[in-house]
C-alpha cells in the first residue's frame, strides 16, 4: 500500500535544490517530525515513504488529529474520519487478483 499527497494548483518546492524530492512535516499537538519524500514527475505528487506512512499511522492512531506540512501546503487529517476511511480501504476486497494480471495463451 502506497500514499500520496497531491498540490492541485502549484508544485511543491524541491528539497535543497532536488527536483526529485520534497520536505513533508507530519506535526501532532506534541511533536513534528520532517521526512524527505521522493516526488513525482511534474512536481505536484508525492509518494509518503514506508517510514513516514508507518509514522503518519501511528501518529493519527494517537492524536485526533495530525497536521501535513509541505512548504506553503498544509492540511489537517482528522483521526475518526481518517480511520473510517483506512478501514474501508482496508476492508475492501482487490478489484484485481494477481493471478488475473498475467495470462498465457498458447496457439
């Protein structure tokens, strides 16, 4: 499982420099933590690593709610939304089998 944040109006602002980059804060009412994320190509996606999603998780799990920060983007996740919604996702059966996305066909 991967999550993305995505600018819909601007690009995020490369991380010193790096246009393959940025700098995402993940702030609750008792710390902030910075992680560099990689970003995609254009500029206005990024994908959250493995550690900052494992702390994101852990963070929206402690706190009602835990505040996103990129440069001049900043949004808040509210936690009983949140996990409604991380539930559904999880609950939600694949549309896509694995065995389903590789076919041999022999004539």
């Amino acid at each position: 499982m991967y999550a993305y944040i995505n600018a819909k109006q601007y690009r995020f602002i490369p991380h010193e420099g790096d246009s393959s980059q940025t700098l995402l804060t993940v702030q609750t009412n008792h710390a902030a933590k910075n992680f560099v994320i990689p970003l995609l190509e254009g500029g206005q996606r990024a994908r959250l690593t493995e550690e900052c999603f494992d702390h994101l998780l852990h963070s929206i799990e402690m706190n009602s709610s835990v505040t996103l920060h990129s440069d001049y983007f900043s949004e808040t996740l509210h936690s009983e939304s949140f996990k409604k919604y991380y539930r559904d996702l999880l609950d939600r059966p694949r549309r896509f089998l694995p065995e389903q996305l590789i076919t041999f066909e022999f004539y």
